[in-house]
C-alpha cells in the first residue's frame, strides 16, 4: 500500500474515533507506572495503569493482543470484548500500530509464560497519521535515519543504546571531576572576538546593540580568565560551533569538555586525563579495555611519541626550517599541499592529520612546535617545542591539552604573531581583554580540551560523529509526502 493510502486511512479511522465523541489526543493518568517497574519483580493480579504507543497488534476473534512500549521497556496487553464492553472494543478496531494509549488493567500471565496486562479500561492519547517504519533495518538510505532520528529510535534499540550510553558518558564525566573539587561553569556562547582555537566562526548578529557577534570556537579564554580569578579548578561541557568541513569525525557544531587547573603542568593533565579514561571504562565496562572498530584498546598503559621526532624522522622537517623547505620537503613524499595561501599551520595541521597513531593502546602525542600553539608554554629545555599533548585513542584524536601560558607580554606578542598567519576568512582583533586579564595575573595552570563526540565514538564503537549525535548537520531535504 502507498504511504498516501496509509495516511488517507487513517485519516479516515481518525474522523470514525472523533464521531464516536473520542478525543484522539487525550491526557495521560497521573497514576501511569513505567513499563519496567512493572516488569521488574512482576507478580500476577496487581491493578496499574499503563502509557505507550502500540507497536504491534494481533486481533484473535473477539480478543487482540498488542504490545505497548515506553522509553524503559516493552508488554503485551490483553483486551478481551467482555471484559471492555462490545462499545469499547469496537473503538479499539480503529487504534492502530504507532497510536498511543493509556490502558488501566491487571498484570497475568499468558499460557505462553508471557508478562502480560489485562485491560479493563483505555484511552486514545495521540493518533498517528503517519505509520512507523517496518523494516527500519533493510533502508539503504543512511541520512533518512538521521534526519527522522525519532522513528530511527522507535525501530532500532541499538541506537537508542548509544545514546543512553552518551547520556551516561557525560554524567559520569561531572561525577569525575566535581568529586575532585572542580567548579562546573557556563561562558558565552556569543563572543565579540571568537578565539581559544583555530577555526572560521559562524557569524551573528545582535538587533539592540546593532553588533556583530560570533558563535564560540572555544570557551578558553573565559575559563582562565576564572583562573584569574581565582577558581584553581574549573570545568565546562560546553557546545562549540565551526564554520568548517562535515565528515566522519566532524560536524560544525559539536560538544567540548574543557577543565583547567591551577599549580600543574601539561603532565599533570596527562594524568588526570588517564584516569578519566579509565574511570569511564570501568564505570561502562567494569574493566580497563574497550573495543572500538574491532580493535581492542589496553588502558593500563598510555604510550608516548613525539610530533617532532615523527617530523624529523618521516618528512625530514625541523621546527626552524623555513615553510618553502617543508612543502618541498612533503611534495617529495608524495603528499599535496593545496591552498592559494599556504601557512605553517596549513601544513602541519595536515602532517597531523596523517600521523593518526593507531595502536592497541592510547597514545599521548606531545613535542609539537611552538609557533602551532600560541596559547602553551615553551619547553625549557627546547622553546622550538611546547608542553602540549594530543591523545588518540583507536587512531582517533580525543583530547589536547597544554601547560597554559600565563606572561602577558608572551601572549601578546604570540597572539600577534598567529593573526598574521591567519586566513582572510579567520581574519580576527587582538582580544585585549583576554589579555588586561592576564596582566592582572593568572596562575601557572594546565588547560584539557577532550572532544564528547569523539569520545562517545570511541565508547560506544561507532564509526562516525553522525551516529552519536541526535540531530548531526544535514542539507536540505524535500519533506517525504
């Protein structure tokens, strides 16, 4: 049958129910039970009130069966004609698969040894129009399922798996670190000058103050301005937006978890992020392991290389070489380097992206450049390098970290020196007042970025960014008739 059919005959069962005086989108009992509170210790003969939408329906004579499911779990209803009256079941002849109801009864078992409900009494609360997809799985169509995530959740338990286990990822992410004294904030999701990252912003505009603003690449410079003020431990789950490319591991608009904390370096923060990892492994797993992508993922052990010694050893680039040096340098490798303006960052942000340490075990990669970090210290042993690291897990980037740069006069002159470098798109101001409050002093702080997304990736074995959020980034799609 054509889904225009479907919908006309239902429309049809609809105007029936609203002759008979049903109202087809009444209000649910108060005293409605969640399906898995009933069915968690289930004893026979107790009276409860039940909602859901109806999911399958089987008609045996003057008896239907049908299962009612809620956000916690599944149940079979029994309705029999006189039990509910022949006036009422004649009503329930025009309640349909995705129709939700209430239904008042009391619990049996089936001969089948099913847990069931006996109805004694129901009501419509929202007629469906619209049927549910049948074989949800046999689509081929991959972006119909993310932009209908609401039927995608109705046919595909899995699905709704990720998702709670993303809900939990994040829970248990404050559970660690508001148990370690951190203060959970809020900054601006609107800036005057985008910074904390490199990054093209969207732009916005507000009516009142007749100003042009910018949606947040990163909420770094306002976390350590708190710093500043003397919160030693803060952290923000935070939304971040970027105007850039869609693709497996990105989309514009994302989730970030960025903490700092006072008196410790980039290896302090090194620690700290192991042992969130693990924490969130064991609290998931109840163990030190994950599989992501049928590779197991060993988290007793945190491997270190170095992005210098990879540059040097792979393309034969040292930090001080000049930009003609290393693109003649990667050509002579066989990679591309495309661009009409081609930067230092241009190109090793694409060394970066074919370093993509893949191993059985996390990777810390540290020993980047300086002049690609405007905002960390220098090593002191070596200020071409800075205290920076990058963790990948499963050959994915999850986490950056740093040893915050706290000189002022530093910063200025870095922050000057990254705007010559930048794009005409990315093209920004100098953010003074990031700056005035660094000269009011700010103490020597590591700062962690770790990207939820990607995190929840790697948790949850999903290939793309797409799969674990609920409404990823999608062109334009004529609405199905």
């Amino acid at each position: 049958m054509e889904l225009s059919e479907i919908i006309a005959q239902r429309l049809s069962k609809l105007k029936s129910l609203k002759d008979k005086r049903i109202e087809p989108y009444g209000a649910a009992s108060p005293e409605r039970l969640p399906i898995s509170e009933v069915l968690t210790g289930f004893t026979e003969g107790k009276t409860c009130w039940l909602c859901g939408r109806v999911i399958a329906k089987r008609k045996h004579g003057k008896a239907v069966f049908c299962d009612l499911k809620d956000s916690t779990g599944k149940i079979q209803l029994y309705l029999k004609e006189d039990i509910i009256g022949a006036e009422n079941f004649s009503i329930f002849e025009d309640i349909e698969v995705a129709d939700f109801i209430s239904a008042k009864g009391e619990t049996f078992i089936t001969r089948t040894q099913e847990p069931s409900l006996k109805v004694l009494e129901f009501s419509l609360l929202c007629k469906a129009i619209r049927p549910l997809p049948e074989k949800w799985h046999g689509l081929k169509d991959i972006e119909l399922r993310y932009r209908q995530r609401y039927l995608d959740f109705t046919a595909n338990e899995d699905v709704v798996r990720v998702f709670r286990q993303r809900s939990e990822i994040i829970r248990l992410t404050r559970e660690f670190f508001d148990k370690r004294g951190y203060l959970e904030v809020e900054t601006p999701m609107m800036q005057l000058i985008p910074g904390g990252a490199r990054g093209r912003p969207f732009k916005t505009y507000h009516n009142e103050y007749d100003l042009e603003l910018y949606l947040r690449i990163a909420p770094e410079l306002y976390l350590k301005k708190l710093l500043v003020a003397g919160l030693d431990r803060v952290y923000e789950i935070n939304r971040n937006f970027r105007n850039e490319g869609i693709s497996p591991r990105h989309n514009p608009e994302f989730t970030m978890l960025e903490a700092y904390t006072a008196y410790t370096d980039y290896r302090g923060v090194m620690r700290i992020t192991e042992e969130l990892i693990r924490f969130l492994a064991r609290s998931l797993f109840g163990k030190e392991e994950i599989n992501y992508q049928d590779k197991k993922i060993d988290l007793s052990k945190f491997e270190e290389i170095s992005f210098a010694a990879v540059m040097k050893d792979e393309y034969g680039i040292n930090p001080d070489d000049k930009l003609e040096s290393w693109v003649v340098k990667l050509k002579k490798k066989g990679i591309e380097v495309k661009g009409e303006r081609i930067s230092r960052s241009l190109v090793v942000n694409l060394i970066a992206d074919l370093l993509n340490p893949v191993s059985d075990k996390p990777v810390f990669v540290t020993d980047f450049f300086t002049e690609l970090c405007p905002l960390a210290k220098k090593k002191k042993d070596d200020p071409l390098l800075s205290e920076r690291f990058e963790l990948f897990l499963g050959g994915l980037e999850v986490a950056n970290a740093y040893s915050e740069l706290n000189d002022p006069l530093e910063q200025k002159k870095r922050l000057q020196e990254e705007l010559k470098d930048l794009p005409p798109e990315e093209l920004r101001q100098l953010d003074e007042d990031f700056l005035i409050a660094l000269e009011h002093g700010m103490p020597p702080a590591g700062g962690l970025g770790i990207g939820i997304d990607r995190l929840v990736m790697i948790f949850s074995n999903q290939p793309s960014i797409r799969d674990v959020i609920l409404f990823p980034l999608l062109k334009p799609h004529k609405p199905q008739d």
